[in-house]
C-alpha cells in the first residue's frame, strides 16, 4: 500500500513539470496566478472584499478552486497580493514621473509631475477601492503592508524636500512624523476624490496637494 501510495505521487511530481499546449507546469501556475490577481483587482474592487468568496473568484478566473488553493491560502492572501502590486505599480509610475521631471532642475515641476502620475494611477476606482478602503480593518497582517506602504511614500517625500535643502534641519524622528502626517493629507483627499466618484478634477487635487507639501518644505527652518 505504501508503495502504490509513493507511485501516485511520484506519478503526480512527474505530470506536474510536464509542458501542456505549450506551457510549463511554472507557466501554467504564473498564468493561474495573473487570472486570479485580475478577478481579485476586479471583484475587491468592485463588490468589495467582505463581500467575495473564494467561489466567486473562481467564477471570475474561468478556474476552479484546486487552482486557487495552489496559487493563495485564502482570500486574505490574495487581498494582500492585489494590494502589493497596486502600490508597486503606482509607486513605479510616480518614481518615473520624478525622474524624469527631476532632469528641469525645478522643485515645483518634480512635485506636479508626482502628484500627477499618484493621481493619474488611482483614477482606476478598482486600485483606489483595495488601495485606500478595501485593506483597512481586515486584519493585522494588511494593516502592516499599509503601514509600511505609508512609511514609504513618507520617506519617498522626505527624499524630495531633503534634494531642495541643502542643510537639512529636522531630527530623524521629527522628519518621519512629518513625512506621515503629510502622506496621510494626500491619502485623504485619494480617499475622499474615490468616494466622491471623482467628481473634483484631478488638476485641482494636484494643486491642492501641491501647494501643502510646497508648504511644508518652505515652513522648514532654515
């Protein structure tokens, strides 16, 4: 019995790394994965995480649950795998921005150009709603990657105003409440424009958030 038992999953190991219609046993699992990552972005996005089970994400991927279970734990997990890659994306497309505004010299143009591509980026109400409501309260695993999402950007900002001060004059500790106090401004008002459906124009969120962090940097002491 032992032996039918090692035959079976060796048989399974084998069929496992066989390439089927062109594809490999690593890219079918990428491809299983990507579906699930889409109906994710989809349904979190839409009829919120509380509100999707593991049954409607299948439904959504064309998949069925043994193909779930072998790219996620749960739900949660997947949640936390849509969120990670909304920020990377959306911390891709801001670093780009401001890099490559960074080349006229002028603070003021590598501020827009961030707030730009941040405000551009959430313009799909799917990311805003994992982004800024669907992770919040779910559990203290997500709330340490938001956390640390907003530690970053924080630091991101800090990074920014520390290149437009030749002496730089806060403490450490002071830098990073300020760095989080002014992410937490910006993430208020994605929030609020997401629950609003857009309504206020982006040009006038970018403005808005402009003008606080150019405030901030010119209320430092010099």
């Amino acid at each position: 019995m032992s032996s039918n038992r090692s035959m079976v999953k060796l048989k399974q190991k084998e069929e496992s790394g066989r390439v089927y219609g062109g594809e490999s046993a690593a890219q079918r699992l990428a491809r299983q994965r990507r579906l699930f990552l889409d109906a994710g972005l989809e349904l979190f996005g839409t009829s919120g995480y509380r509100a999707t089970s593991v049954r409607a994400l299948c439904k959504q991927a064309q998949l069925t649950d043994r193909y779930f279970y072998k790219n996620f734990q749960d739900t949660e997990d997947l949640l936390a795998a849509v969120y990670a890659e909304s920020m990377d994306h959306i911390q891709t497309v801001v670093l780009k921005a401001i890099a490559d505004a960074s080349d006229t010299g002028q603070p003021s143009d590598v501020i827009e150009a961030g707030l730009v591509a941040f405000f551009s980026a959430i313009e799909n109400s799917r990311v805003a709603r994992v982004c800024w409501l669907e992770v919040l309260g779910v559990s203290p695993r997500i709330d340490e990657l938001y956390t640390r999402r907003v530690q970053y950007f924080a630091e991101l900002l800090l990074g920014i105003a520390k290149k437009l001060i030749s002496r730089w004059p806060l403490s450490d500790e002071e830098a990073r409440i300020t760095g989080i106090a002014a992410v937490g401004a910006i993430s208020q008002s994605a929030m609020h424009w997401l629950i609003e459906d857009y309504r206020t124009p982006k040009a006038t969120l970018v403005s808005a958030n402009g003008r606080l962090i150019r405030g901030l940097i010119e209320a430092l002491p010099r």
